[in-house]
C-alpha cells in the first residue's frame, strides 16, 4: 500500500465519519487515528517515546 493509498484511505474514513456522526465525530476518529499510528509506529520500533519526551521537554537530540 503507497502512501497515496493510505491517505486516499485515512480521507475516506473521515469523511464518512463527518457525514455520519458529524463534525465532533470526525475530530475524535481523526485523534484516535493519530493515537493507532503513534502505537504502532512504537510497536514496529520506528518511533523512540524517549526522544519524542526529551523533544517535548525542550532537550536537544541528534
């Protein structure tokens, strides 16, 4: 699946989402979309949470 597939994908959900539930709705399918990538973006070991926490708390990393 290329990334055009996935955001063609992601765009589809919200939509109907919006159009189903409303905007609220969409808002809140569209934060547990990001929550889901983030958790397996952990899992497949592609993102590092101590550098995201060191980014967030303003300490520098390389």
């Amino acid at each position: 699946m290329t990334t055009t597939d996935r955001g063609i994908l992601v765009g589809a959900v919200l939509a109907l989402a919006a159009v189903a539930f409303g905007f609220w709705s969409m808002v809140l399918v569209a934060l547990f979309m990001l929550i889901g990538f983030g958790i397996g973006r952990v899992l497949e070991g592609k993102l590092d949470l101590r550098g995201v926490a060191d980014a967030l708390r303003g300490r520098r990393s390389s």
